[in-house]
C-alpha cells in the first residue's frame, strides 16, 4: 500500500483489489435522488434522466414539455402526449437548424437608396405608410422568404432630411452607415466594390456585372439606289455570275445536237444562252428541254436558284425595313483620346473610374435619369454614357431604336446585399440568391422590363449580308452535276462519231481531227426523238396542204415546197457529213370555210 501511495500515477504497479467485484456490485445496486436527479446503474452506465424543455425568450422562460427516452417528447413525465405547438426563437413555428443562424427575434434595420431616377430598380413612396417597391426589394423579399428561419425587417429610406426626395449621401455613405451600426443591412442597387467590403460583407450578386457605354447609333444601311444590290457579298455575286454562265453553257452544249431552239446563228445562240438561263432566276424559262441530261443539270441549278433567292428577299427585307444601327463610338480609350464630354449617374462611383481612365473631370456631366441621357444624347452634350449595364438596358427599353450599347469596357461584380463585417447571414442569403437563381424565380421579377431586342450589342463586324460561304456547298452541288453531264454527253459523242473520224482519212492530223469532230457535232442530230417528232408533225401538215382544194391549185408552182417555206438545207459537199435541217416556218392550214368555196367553184365550172 505504502508503494502505491508513493507511485499512485503508476497504474501498473497498482494490484487487483479482493473486494472489487463486491465493490462494483454494490454500486450497481446503488439508487438515490442528488442535485442533477436519480442515480442509479444499468449494466454499470448511468440511466438517463429525464430532461425539460425551456424556450427562453429574452428574459422569459416557456416551458415546452419533457423528454425522456421512453416517451419521447411530452407535456409531462411519464405521459405519452406530445407537445403543443411552440414557438422558437423569431416565432417561427419550424425548428432551426443547428448550423443557422437565427435573428433572436430582432427586427432588422434596412438601409435603402433614394432613387427618383431608376425607380425601377427602388421606389420609395412619399407616404411613409406605403412600403418600397422596385426589382431589388422584390428580389430580396424572395431571398428573406426562402431562408431556413424567421427574419423580420423592416426598410429605411436614406433620404435627405431636407429633401427626402433625393439620397443622404452618395452610395458609399449609404454603405458605410452600416459599419456605423445605424442599418443592420443595406438593399438596393449597390454595386459590388473592393473599397465598400473594407468596412461590410457583400452577399454574391443578383444581376449582371460590368460598365459599358451607350452611344447614338447610325443606321448600317443607307437606303439608296444601290441598296438591292447590298443583300449578297461582292464574292457570292461573282460567284452566281460565273456559275448562271457556266450552267448556260452546259446546258447549251448538251441541247445544241438535238433542240432546234438551242440553234441558229451564232448571236442567236449566245442570247438563247443567256436568256434561257439568267430566266431561271425567276422561273420563267420557256424553251422546251430534250436531253435528260439537261434536265438533271437544270434541275439541280433552279433548286440553288430557289435557295439563293429566298435568301435574297430576305435579307433585302431586313435591310428595307429593320433599323441596324452601328455604334458612332466603338472604344473607350478612343472618347479618352478625344475632347468629347461624357456622361454618367450622379452619386455613382464612375467618377472616379473615368479618372482612372485619364478622362478630364471637367468632361464629365452627371445625371439622374433616363430621360436627361436621352436629351443630353441627343442634343450632341454628351458623346457617350458610360454606366452599369443593368442601368443600361433600362434606359435602352425606354428609348428603343436610337441608341446602341457598346462593351463591356470594365469588369464589375454587378449589385449585391451589404452586411456587417462577420455577420453569420451572409452566407445564408449568398445561398439563397444561387437557388434563387437556379430556379428560375429570378425570371419571373417583373420590376425589372426590359427588351432584350433593343440592347443587342454592336462590335462594328455585324453584317446581314450574305457571303459565299453559306452557298459554295450549293455551287459545289451544282457545279459537279453539270460537270459530270458534261462528261457523259461528251463520252456518248466520242463513242457514236469516233469510228467516223478515225476512217475517214487515216491521215488526219489531231487539229484536223478536233475540226472534223466540231463540225460534226455542230450538226443536228436527226436521229433523235426531238426531231424525228418535229419532222413528223411538219411532214403531217405538208401532206394536208397537199390534199386540200387550195394546194392542189398551187402544185405547178416550184415554190410550195420550196427554201422559202420550209429552208431545207443541204450540206454542202466539202462538209463531209450529210445532214438535213428543216428550220422554216410553214404555212397556216386552209380554214374549213376557204376549202368549201374552193369546192363550189370547182362545181361551178
């Protein structure tokens, strides 16, 4: 024992006990009420006690109930009835949860901006009766609402006490009211600044960050007398032109042997060209096609023709009708090079962004409204306004058309909640503003009107011209179809008139061989179906003039059948080939009344 008392810390050293297990028994069969309730063992571990309940309120202390782990949470001990309905701390019925953090029941004190020129952002009211309005108080009533636990609040103009038509301050001084302990929180539309977080916490942004400018636009399209012609690009109208004359000649080549319209003269034939395939543009080609060929190739080409001119036509509409207006100042840096003023919010903080920028301050005009940007912009004040772009796209809804956004030209972090430096909400509402977002709730905020349509940025590069790199795939179509029928009518030629050349004259040089070959294909191919037709019907109307009265009368005259009526012409000796080519036009059939006079004279005599 003397040992153990002196190395009592050695553990080791300590022996086992005689009367342990009766020691540790007795003990266990221990029961007796202390200070902190029932002491007694079960299985050598402490029974658990019963516990209450208190919601204490300030100074107060509400009892709720009892919890015991037999019953659970009840009104009394040993009773099985839950509890009534209570309240927790900022009388929210529903339990907070552990890792929140609540407002112990405090009214909060929000500071808000007065802001008579972008109500749409905040609106307070005159009547102090009447509660503030606008997108930012929406959105944070949205985020207030969704928030796990109780928050009341209530908002507090920072007006002039002179005029409580206007601010108190600038924005900063806004802000900075709440390191002062006068606001708990700041709403509106306070932009995210490095300079304000030295003194509040910011919660993440709600609406779209960066600076830009707005400047008056210039319609991108003069209407003039040339204005048709602006729709396609200088290279898809080059384009079409080579392609519509070189479709014409394809379609030339293959209908040349065995059309009659696609013959002539030389002249004619260049203006059948032409005519026939610049038609196509307006579907108005009448003369008849005979190949199969020529069919596919013509085709394939009214099919590119139908694209192009849709396209035409539309972009021309667009050009006629649609404003398109180009910014008159494209870059920041260029208005700092330039003596031009420029414009911005009064107690904003862009003064001294533009300063950082190395304009002048005595260029810089301060405003309150939408409506004194439009006047200052429109009577040549102001070159520019340069401005948040949620400011921005507000006064672009309400003046549509005149004026053109340009940038962004400085990266801000749009507008946020202030808190106190530490303040455990701020995470909270930050979350809050990302499912709100999330969602799709902020979408439906209509405080905030704006036409996306009227505040389409402009880069200087935007052009509704069409350029051939939207058809050269339809050229390539095109262009290799008419290829390959070329091809196809060229072999089928070789293989019917080669022979013929190869054994006409073994001793034929190439040139005169390719000579041989151009006059042979420059003769009509009379074996075909076109013209077997077209002689047949001739040779039907010939054949009734012959048995009518009227002919008969005529048949001593050399003339009926003559070069005059129907120009049949004979190849001549030293062409090689022989070939016949009825082109002329014949005469019109006697009327059925002429035959019957004819008849009665011939009764008479």
């Amino acid at each position: 024992m003397n040992n153990v008392r002196n190395n009592s810390t050695d553990l080791e050293s300590i022996g086992q006990s005689r009367i342990g297990l009766e020691l540790t028994q007795e003990i266990s069969n221990t029961k007796f009420y202390g200070i902190s309730g029932k002491f007694h063992l079960v299985d050598r571990q402490l029974e658990t006690n019963s516990f209450e309940i208190v919601n204490v309120v300030g100074n107060r202390r509400l009892r709720i109930g009892f919890w015991t782990q037999a019953y659970g949470v009840s009104q009394r001990l040993n009773s099985t009835v839950d509890v009534k309905v209570h309240r927790w701390p900022g009388g929210s019925p529903d339990a907070p949860k552990g890792w929140k953090w609540p407002t112990n029941g405090q009214t909060l004190r929000i500071g808000i901006p007065v802001k008579p020129g972008f109500p749409d952002f905040v609106n307070v009211s005159n009547n102090s009766n009447s509660r503030p309005t606008g997108y930012c108080i929406e959105v944070f009533d949205h985020v207030m609402d969704s928030l796990p636990y109780n928050v009341t609040y209530k908002y507090f103009p920072f007006a002039n006490p002179k005029d409580p038509n206007q601010m108190n301050g600038t924005y900063d001084d806004l802000v900075y009211q709440i390191y002062l302990k006068k606001f708990d929180a700041v709403v509106g539309d306070i932009t995210v600044r490095a300079n304000r977080s030295q003194y509040v916490d910011f919660t993440l942004p709600y609406t779209e960050s960066g600076v830009c400018m707005v400047v008056p636009g210039k319609d991108e399209h003069r209407k003039n007398a040339w204005t048709f012609a602006e729709p396609l690009s200088t290279d898809l109208w080059i384009a079409s032109g080579v392609f519509f004359i070189f479709t014409g000649i394809v379609v030339w080549i293959l209908e040349h042997r065995v059309n009659k319209e696609f013959r002539g003269p030389p002249a004619n034939q260049i203006g059948t060209i032409f005519y026939f395939i610049f038609s196509t543009l307006v579907f108005s080609h009448r003369e008849k096609i005979v190949s199969n060929l020529s069919r596919i190739v013509l085709i394939v080409w009214v099919f590119v023709v139908l694209i192009l001119q849709q396209s035409y036509t539309a972009s021309l509409s667009s050009m006629l009708t649609v404003q398109q207006l180009q910014p008159t100042i494209t870059d920041l840096s260029e208005l700092a090079r330039s003596a031009s003023k420029v414009g911005y919010l009064n107690d904003s903080f862009m003064p001294g962004l533009l300063k950082g920028l190395n304009f002048d301050e005595s260029r810089l005009i301060a405003f309150n409204s939408p409506d004194e940007y439009d006047e200052a912009l429109s009577n040549g004040t102001v070159a520019a306004i340069v401005d948040e772009i949620p400011y921005i796209k507000v006064f672009l809804s309400k003046h549509c058309g005149k004026y053109t956004m340009v940038g962004p030209t400085y990266k801000t972090d749009g507008f946020g909640f202030a808190f106190p430096i530490g303040s455990p909400m701020v995470p909270d509402v930050s979350r809050a503003i990302l499912n709100i977002s999330e969602s799709g709730k902020m979408d439906n905020i209509t405080y905030l009107d704006v036409d996306e349509d009227c505040f389409v940025q402009k880069d200087g590069s935007y052009s509704s011209r069409i350029t051939f790199r939207s058809f050269w795939g339809l050229f390539l179509i095109t262009g290799v179809t008419s290829i390959l029928a070329f091809l196809i009518h060229l072999a089928m030629f070789l293989h019917q008139h080669w022979g013929t050349v190869i054994y006409s004259d073994s001793g034929l040089s190439c040139r005169q061989m390719l000579v041989l070959l151009k006059k042979i294909y420059d003769r009509p191919d009379l074996s075909s179906d076109a013209f077997k037709e077209k002689e047949e019907q001739e040779m039907g109307v010939v054949e009734m003039q012959m048995q009518s009265p009227m002919s008969i009368s005529q048949l001593g005259n050399e003339d009926v059948f003559g070069h005059e009526d129907y120009d049949i012409e004979t190849p001549l000796e030293d062409e090689g080939t022989p070939g016949r080519e009825i082109c002329g036009q014949t005469p019109d059939p006697p009327s059925f009344a002429d035959m019957l006079n004819q008849r009665r004279g011939y009764d008479s005599s």
